[in-house]
C-alpha cells in the first residue's frame, strides 16, 4: 500500500492513511484474507515518516463470507474495513480509496465493495502489474523493503530481516523453481517499508525478535516482532524513539 502511494504523482493528494490492527493487543499473527497483521505495533511510525494522518481501527479478522464476490455480511472482517473507511471519509472528505492490489482479486472485489457502499472510488494502480519488474522498480527507486514474514517453500527463519533487494535474486531462482510469487502475492511473504522517496524521516527497528509460527518441514512459517522504533531525519538527525504500541496507535 506504501508503494501505490506513488500514485500522487498521477494527481492525487494522499490526505490519511488507514490501518486495521488485531482487535487483541497482544496477537502479532493471525491467519486473516483481507489483512497483514505483523508488524502492526510499529505501523504508527508512517504518520510521522509521510506526514500523513494515520486513522486506525481493529478486527477480529474472520472472514465469514468466503466467495469471490462480497455482500455485506455481520461480523465479517470486511465490515471493520467499512467502518474504518467510514470515519476516514467523516474526518477528511477523501474521495477515494489507494490500495495497494496487485493479484488479489478477492481483496481487491472486497475494497472495491465497501467502497462502492461508502461513495468512495477505487484506486488500484499496481493492479495486474508483472510482479518482477515491478519488485525491482521498487527496490530501484529507493524503496527500503523489509521482509518481516515468510511462510513458503524455498523460504526460512534466515530471510527474515532481510530486504527484497539482497534477496532478489533468491526470489527470482525459487520463482522460476516453484512459482513463487516475487511481490508476495500468494502470502508467500510480508514486508515493511522501512524507507522510501515519499518519506521524510527512515524507520529504524529496534527490539527485533524472531517468532516460530509454524515449524513445517517444507514451509516454515517464521515472523518478526519489534520493541520500538526510531525516526531518523533523511538529513541525518535522528528523532526521538517511539517504542511499540499494542494498540497500533
């Protein structure tokens, strides 16, 4: 989503950002269609890093409705996305809604839904791009990507911490080995966007911890947890330390 965000450059103003987190503090992982939830104690770090403001809500993340096309649906994890967007448009008047869907056409139907719902329109720039050159554009274009979950074959609890940039080529031979998708797609990995062009300060992970989720032999499925961050200046002066919320916020 912090990668589509490019899409300014085609005319629109990025006015918030919007985050859904567990709706317990203390979960890091959960198994949900819609949303990345590792790392989301430290997602607070890209209001300050854009200089945008960060609207936050929580979900159970339980999809309910399962089919490729969406109707609304009590309690479904959807439902939190509706009522997340819905106090974005209150707070600011945004017209539209960035995504950041490359190949997912059951999140991408869903985000189209409840904007559809809420007057909104979708926005999918980096929809049905191919996923090579666009991982690569990325990584050229000074974007700081940092893998924080793998759960795929061909990946470990070693390319944890690691960016897409020093394991680009990996990503390449197991792609070519197993179909691997480069831009994650599959859920074969989540990153963190640590730095990039549009930010004004890098995101400096503190407190870095290695969690075993699954210890399958073919795919292991490992993730990171952090204590904190800091916000370094891109002129060099370093911020203050904004530790990790529980909350997201």
């Amino acid at each position: 989503a912090v990668v589509s965000t490019q899409s300014t450059g085609e005319g629109h103003e990025i006015v918030a950002l919007a985050h859904l987190s567990p709706a317990s503090p203390d979960t890091q992982e959960m198994d949900s269609f819609m949303y990345q939830t590792v790392g989301h104690n430290v997602v607070h770090s890209l209001e300050v890093a854009l200089g945008v403001k960060l609207f936050k809500g929580t979900t159970k993340g339980v999809a309910i409705t399962q089919d490729l096309a969406y109707t609304e649906t009590p309690d479904d994890e959807v439902e939190d996305l509706f009522s997340l967007l819905s106090r974005v448009k209150s707070g600011t008047g945004c017209t539209a809604v960035c995504s950041g869907a490359i190949f997912s056409t059951y999140q991408k139907n869903r985000v189209e839904r409840v904007c559809e719902r809420l007057g909104l329109v979708s926005i999918a720039p980096l929809w049905r791009a191919e996923q090579g050159p666009l991982l690569r554009e990325m990584i050229e274009s000074g974007f700081t990507i940092r893998i924080i979950k793998v759960a795929s074959i061909g990946l470990n609890q070693r390319n944890l911490g690691k960016t897409a940039d020093e394991l680009w080529e990996h990503f390449t031979e197991i792609s070519r080995k197993y179909g691997f998708n480069v831009c994650g797609e599959g859920g074969e990995y989540e990153s963190l966007v640590t730095d990039c062009p549009l930010f004004s300060h890098r995101i400096v992970l503190e407190g870095v911890k290695q969690v075993c989720h699954s210890e399958d032999d073919i795919a292991p499925v490992w993730y990171e947890t952090f204590g904190g961050v800091t916000l370094e200046e891109k002129e060099g002066v370093i911020g203050t330390s904004l530790g990790a919320r529980a909350d997201g916020s």
